[in-house]
C-alpha cells in the first residue's frame, strides 16, 4: 500500500501570489470599470532584447536542418554559453571560475528548490526573514523544517534571521549555528543589499562553522552602488563555503524564456566529497538540459549589442523603481529598497498590516502590490512594489496612491 | 557543520552513456581513419518538422512585442498545450483526462526522476530489469533503494522483475508486494509491449494491492500493432492506481527542444489526498514552467501539418528498425523489439558478454551500441541497438554487421 510524503501535508495553505490573484478576481469582477494596476509579482513587461530575438530566430533554423539540428544537450549546458557566462559575469570581476563549475538549468526557482537534495536531511537551514518562499517551502517538503506552528507562522526547526529597519533590512549573524544560509543579494523581497565588507563576513562565518551558504543573486543586474558585490566569490574564501545561483529572468526578462545557471567550485567540499560532482550526478540524472535555442538565446544576452539592450531594459524598469521611491517618498512613505533591486518595501501607513494595506491600496487605488507578511512573519506592516510595469501605468499608480 | 546527502555515494559509478562516450572517444583517437556508426544512444536524428519550427518563429516573433510577450507560464502549463493533449492523445483512444490533470514539463526524465518525491521515503518500489536507470537511481538518491550489492548489480531493497526471452521480455507479476511499480511500454531498452489485457492485470493487481503504477509512455508514437495500447487509461480502473508520463522527445523529435507532460487523475487518492495536489505543490514550489516558445512548438504537433510530418519522421525511424531486425535476423541474430519501439534488442552471439560485444562491434565493425547489461543485471548477454541514426547510415552499419 503506498503512502504519500507526509511531509506535503504540513505546508501551510495556499501560496502567497494565488491568494492576491483570488482577491484581484474577485475585485475585478465586483468592479469590472476599475483599471488595475498590477505591481505586486516579480514578473517582467518589455519584450525581449532584439539580439535575444535574432539568437532565437537562428537557433530555431539551424533546428530545422539535419546538418545543424541539435538533440540532446550536454549534461552541464553547452560550452558557448557557459563559456560567455565564466568570461562576463566572473572574469571581468576578476574572478576565476571554469566552464565546468557552471551548471546551466532552466530556472532559479528550480535550482533553489533543488539544490537541497545534495544535503543530509538533518542538516539545519537558516534563512532571513522575510524570504522568498521557495528556499523553506523546498526544505519543509524533504523533512528538513520540522513543524509547522501556525500562531507563529514559522517552522520549529528552521533559524530565522530577522531583517528589520533596525538593520536596513540586513540579516544579523544568526545565534543557533546552521548548516545550510540562504542569501539573496540584492534582497527579494526587500530591495535591500550588503556591502562587500559586509558579505565578507558572512563568508568568514561560514568557512569558520563548517556551514554552506546558498547564494541567489538573481537581482545582480540591478546593482547600481559601487562597493555592492555581484558576486559572492568577489570575497575571499567564499568559493570554499558557497554556490552561487544566477537567472536571466530579471537581467534579460526570461520570465517566459527558461533560463539560469548555478555556481559550484570544486574547492566545495565535505570531507574529500566535492559538491561540485554531487550536483553534477543530480543534474545528470533527474534533468535533461535545457533547450539549445534558449541557450543559444542566453550566449546573445553576452554580444555587446544584447548588453546594451538589456541594460536599457534595467535602467528602464529602475527609472519605474525612482518614480515609486521618490513618489512614495514625497507622499509621506516610509520605503526602501528600489536602489539597487527592482523591488520597494515600505512601511504600511497608520497601524494597518500587510493585507489590510492590500484590500486598502487595491479598493482606494485599485493598485495591487504584495503583502510583506507573505514573506515571513517580520515582512508584517510592510509592503512590497516591484518596479516591472510599465512607466505610464508606474506614474498612474503612484498618482492615485498619492491621492489617497 | 553541513553534511551531504550520503545516498548519492552509494550509486555505482558513471553513467552507462558516459562509459560508452570514453571507449568510442578512445577508439576513435586511436583510429582515425576509421568511420564510426552510432546506433547507441537514443537520442535522434531528423530536424524538427517545419510545423513545428514554423511554430517556434512565429512565438518567438510574439515575444519581441510588448503586446503579445508572455512572462511566467500558468503553474500547470499553458491551456492550449493542456487543451490539445486532452483531445489528440486521450478524447480520441475514449479516455477522459482533464486539463487540469495534465502536468507540462521540459522532459520526462525530469519528471521520471522527481515524480518520486510525492511518495513516502519508506514505500517500495518494484522496477523491470533491465529498465531505464532513472528510475532507480533518482530512488536510490532519496534513500528507498537499500544498499548497492556490486556482486550482484542490485540495490537491496529494490523489487526487479525479470524481463526475459521466455516471457518475450514482458515482466511477471512481483512476488513481493511493491508500493510504486514503474511500467514502461512500449519498452526502452527491450523494444517490448504488451497488449491491453496484459496491461489490465496490472492495473488491477495495483488496485488490488494499493500500489501506484508509473507508467512512462514516452514511445507510444511508434506502437503499430492494434491491440497494444498507447495509454495506459484505457484500462479499467487506471485512473485509481496509474501515473502516465509522456515526452515530445521521441514522438516529434524534441531531445534537444525539451517538452513533457504528466497525467495524474484526481482519482488517484491516499485517504482523502490526491496524488494531483502533491504533483501541483511541487510543481509551483519548484518549476517555473516550460517556455512559452516550446509549449507553442508543442502545440503545432498537433495540427493537421504537425500531425502529418511527425508520422513520416517516426515512419523513417520505423524503416530503419526493420532494416536492423531484418538483417540481424538474416545474419542469424536472435532480434525482438523494433515492431512497436525504435529499439532493437538483440542476443549476443556465442558467450560473449554485452560488453564484450559492445567492444567486438566497436573494433570490428565501428558501430556503437548499447550493452544491455548496462540496463541491469537480466540485460548480461543482451545488446541495444537504436533506430534513429540516418537510413544511410543504419544501412551501412548492417551490412558490416552482417559481414562480419
């Protein structure tokens, strides 16, 4: 008689963004002349990059023709496009990262929920709150979080490390010793970053308690502050006790395109076992690549017109982050964030929580956005913008939020 | 101090196709001059058919313009994709699968090897051998296979049914009660099937037992003969026990194009939980959903063109199976396979073991198979050749295999 993973079983409710798309129905419905205003999901509006474009067009005719097609990939990725990401993203940094330390795949969320699987499942995770779900919720369905204490809205066994105005929404060094940190810099859901001198020291924590630390830099393309690290092995040590994940989601608008890649240097090691190879068998075994026009897609994003396209993209939707910042701001908002991230968090006016904000800005302004408190019991009283809408529909919202 | 996942040790060496990579790779540096022929992995050949790379622009085209660019994909997949499969491949056999039963993904090997993390860590599961490694080694990676036992080429805690010539390699009915019995017909590496009366008794032993049947359909496109069936919900009851996995890899060429689906009915309950609701957690926690472009590509197999020019290219594959079975029946080979399947399976002569004669083929005759060993311990004395090279080139390689 086979049994389910009970596991499933203890994850609370419903997942944040279908909660906001069933109150947004349900607004839209009662008032079908109100113009909504979506800057709640972290989902991109611009089309893709002209050369992103003409990449995938070619790919696509060198699919129809037997002396080009391409079937199966390479395990790891193709090498023209790993190689374009070891040049790009690690060498112009000045640091030294090889092709076979690169995992291409086709999502950071897919990479953040599986990258676990490598580890023991005693192992103790640390993560900041508030966070982006997936790191705990993949956690909790391995049996890694223990129990679920809704009254608190948090996992028995899982280390929080609270991000508060205090501490400009930075995480402290957490006080129980973990084996697994999650790090997301610059921070989803709160805009906010660490300097390097800062993240050095997370490094040098994690190299000291034996700990790895799991490092989503999905928001680096946003980076606008000089002593802000893109990378965690800007610092020293750090290829000793991190993996670095990376998507083309936010950096080239792949929301819908599929791709990503993860970082593990064979330095990585437990004991003589590298990380480097476990992950390499997982990839081997359980996935099949990722579809060569969308890689050929990616190389693209490396061509120096792709660069100029997509870094028109980002100062685009970081103009639209200004607009919300500046616009909030000037109307009285506590905010954050919307610097070096596409995200802005802000203090929900007067004593309403998260949700009471939400119903208020979506009756009042018909604007929707994302409750901090989805994020984790310290995202409470906050209130999360992204900057991924259009200018005009930006502007319109911070008017008639400004009205109110 | 962080710990790894010690199941990962346990798996025996490389992968099967990575061994195979090393020998030719060697023969080849050693003999230049010589021309290689591979009918070894099942990867295949012809290019996408032009509905399909007609489908690709046209997407691709959409994705260029603000009005028509698409970001993240509906969790299930697209309802075009999910509304064309419910009719194509179950509305016209008189099954009734809905569209929210219908899972997208970019391949069954991801799904194959993450499907099992629904089900408890203590269920047992029961696998064909020889059979596709996936299955078992994404299992022994959870820790639901035991220990490796190198003298025998098993896992202790794994149930194998034995495919055989006697039972013209169909599997028998466990003796011991498994929890996840993993089917797939039409057979890889065996090229075997079984008609729908067979495929009945297994349906109802699971209902019976209260185990879940996987079922990877990913070569029903080649199934010619009529009493076999291409979905396993043609039988009586199947949506009570039965897990269907499908590929677009095979049946439209899309190995290098990455496109899959799941069908779990709601039926398919433990207690009151539905295996669906598990399989739609873990997929909107940890995908993000296939790209647009491919699910469009996906969708064109469907038309009337996509329909017309996938049947010639699995006619073309299908004429190379027959040249393989044929001329190794000539030649005196004891062939089974290639009626319902693009693979042949075939006895290796004399006493030879498979990889002796993987290394015969290799140096006498420069074609790659597949050792059938390689599949597990019942596959020793067996040999995979596959029917998706060139017609030139399968010809070519018979007729030296016949020479010899």
């Amino acid at each position: 008689m086979f049994k389910i993973n009970e596991n499933y079983l203890k994850l609370p409710g419903s997942y944040l963004f279908s909660d906001i798309g069933k109150k947004v129905k349900a607004f839209t419905e009662a008032n079908p002349d109100k113009k909504i205003i979506r800057l709640g999901i972290g989902d991109v509006t611009l089309p893709l990059a002209p050369a992103v474009i003409d990449a995938l067009h070619k790919a696509t005719d060198e699919m129809a023709v037997k002396e080009t097609f391409k079937g199966y990939a390479p395990d790891l990725g193709y090498e023209f496009l790993r190689t374009a990401i070891a040049e790009n993203d690690y060498k112009t940094r000045g640091v030294d990262i090889t092709i076979d330390e690169i995992f291409i795949s086709d999502g950071a969320k897919s990479d953040s929920g599986n990258i676990q699987e490598i580890f023991d499942l005693n192992n103790k995770i640390a993560v900041c709150d508030p966070v982006y779900p997936v790191y705990v919720d993949s956690n909790a369905m391995a049996g890694r979080t223990g129990e679920f204490l809704p009254e608190l809205g948090r996992w028995s066994e899982v280390i929080y490390m609270p991000c508060t105005e205090e501490s400009n929404f930075a995480p402290e060094l957490p006080k129980v010793e973990p084996d697994i940190i999650y790090l997301c810099f610059p921070n989803n859901p709160t805009g906010s970053t660490i300097n390097k001198a800062e993240l050095q020291k997370w490094v040098d924590y994690a190299n000291k308690a034996g700990a790895v630390i799991i490092y989503d830099a999905a928001y680096e393309a946003y980076i606008s502050e000089e002593d802000v690290p893109h990378s965690i092995y800007e610092c020293q040590g750090a290829k000793t006790c991190a993996i670095e994940l990376r998507s083309f989601s936010k950096n080239a608008g792949f929301t819908g395109t599929r791709l990503a890649f993860t970082v593990i240097p064979k330095e990585l090691k437990c004991g003589d076992v590298m990380l480097n190879s476990l992950w390499a068998r997982r990839h081997g075994t359980k996935f099949n690549g990722t579809p060569y026009i969308i890689q050929a897609a990616g190389a693209a994003v490396y061509t120096e017109e792709g660069k100029r396209q997509t870094k028109e993209q980002i100062a685009y939707y970081m103009n639209n982050a200004k607009v919300i910042r500046e616009g909030l701001a000037a109307a009285g908002y506590h905010v954050s964030g919307g610097v070096n991230a596409p995200y802005i968090w802000l203090k929900t006016p007067g004593k309403m929580t998260s949700w009471e904000f939400f119903d208020y800005l979506l009756k009042e302004a018909n604007v929707v956005g994302t409750p901090g408190s989805g994020f984790g019991p310290h995202g409470e009283g906050y209130f999360r913008l992204t900057a991924f809408g259009t200018y005009e529909n930006t502007l319109e919202a911070i008017e008639r939020i400004k009205k109110l």
